[in-house]
C-alpha cells in the first residue's frame, strides 16, 4: 500500500467514525447549544487534540499497552467511565438548580473556554475504546517504508481535521436555532437529555470488554 492510498483509505474509516454517534458529538452539541460555539469550537479543539495524543501514541506503540493488558485497560476504563458519569450528573445538576448564569450578546452563557477544552482532551483520553481503536486500526496504514511516528501524526491529523469539520456542521445547526435554544426551559430540557447519554455512555463503558 502507498503513502496516498493508505492517507485516503484511512480517512474512509476516520469519517465514518467521526460522523456515528457518540460521546464527542454530544459533547461538542451539548456545548454549542447550551453555551455557544466559542466553547463548541474549545470543547471540539480538545477532542481533536486527545485524538492526536492517542494517533502518535498508537503509532509509536505506547497505547498498545491498553489492547494487551488487562490491568491498565480496566483502569482507563473505570476512570474514563466515572469521568462520563460525572460529566452526565453535573448536566443534570445543573437542569435541576436552574441556576442564572451569565450570558453573551445573543443569550448564551459564557462557560471558561479553558474548561470546554479540558472537557474535549479528558473525555478523549480518558476513553480506552480510542486507545483500541487506534492500535487495531492505524498500523493497518502505515506503509513499512514511512516514519511509523510521522505518519501516525499524518493520520491522526487526518482524523482530527474531520472531526473539526463535522463539528463546525454540529455548531452552525445549533446557532441557527440560538433563539429557541437560548430559552431557559430548552437549556434544563438539553442538560436533562445530555446528562443522561453521559450517564449511558459511561455505564456502557464500565462493562466495555476488549
């Protein structure tokens, strides 16, 4: 296989990967609705960054650690696990206490930039499906004769760019509906429906298998 067939090839896989359902694009929609898409764009940048982490570490053969060991598989796991469940109780805390928060020009709440990207980078790192997926996946793609860490880096870049661009279609629906979303009732009503798949999400990653 060719440097350009794999580049292509593998980004087939990584947008079909990037546009299924999941845990980023609820956090990146989560965001864009209930606190505009500066944090979107901050919690989108921090996933694309957690997804270059693992494609470099896949590609150096760190992260295979996590497909061949139980121990520390079953450790990123729990973490990541009670992350999600943490993140999926704070939205639901937060649709509960109803408290007033600060809002931009079009109604909006302002969250730390700092922290929307935090959350992006922690929910892709604290992940081990991403770890597997990367491992089982990238050297598939990598040409013998390339740089393995260069190209992990290329095509985790690819991977990371679609992901960017599906994030980008994610925030834009949402700020067409910024007047209708900017409501306090659909704000508690999105925290309630996001802070549940959050929950979901880290339930069925608990009992994730390799």
């Amino acid at each position: 296989m060719s440097a350009t067939e794999a580049l292509w090839q593998f980004a087939i896989v990584a947008a079909l990967l990037t546009i299924t359902p999941g845990m980023d694009s609820a956090l990146v929609l989560h965001a864009a609705i209930r606190h505009g898409r500066r944090a979107a764009a901050a919690a989108g940048a921090g996933i694309c960054l957690g997804a270059l982490v693992w494609g470099v570490a896949a590609a150096l053969g760190l992260s295979a650690l996590f497909a061949v060991s139980a121990t520390a598989f079953l450790v990123l796991k729990v973490v990541g696990a009670a992350y999600l469940v943490y993140l999926g109780v704070r939205m639901l805390w937060s649709a509960l206490r109803a408290a007033p928060v600060s809002v931009d020009a079009v109604g909006m709440p302002v969250p730390s930039i700092r922290a929307a990207a935090a959350k992006g980078v922690l929910t892709t790192l604290l992940n081990p499906k991403v770890a597997v997926f990367y491992i089982a996946v990238l050297p598939a793609f990598l040409p013998p004769d390339a740089p393995a860490a260069l190209f992990g880096a290329a095509l985790a870049g690819i991977h990371a760019a679609l992901s960017a661009v599906w994030f980008a279609v994610l925030v834009l629906g949402a700020q067409a509906l910024r007047r209708w979303m900017s409501r306090p009732s659909t704000q508690r009503g999105i925290d309630v429906v996001t802070g549940t798949a959050f929950i979901g999400f880290g339930a069925a990653l608990a009992f994730t298998e390799k």
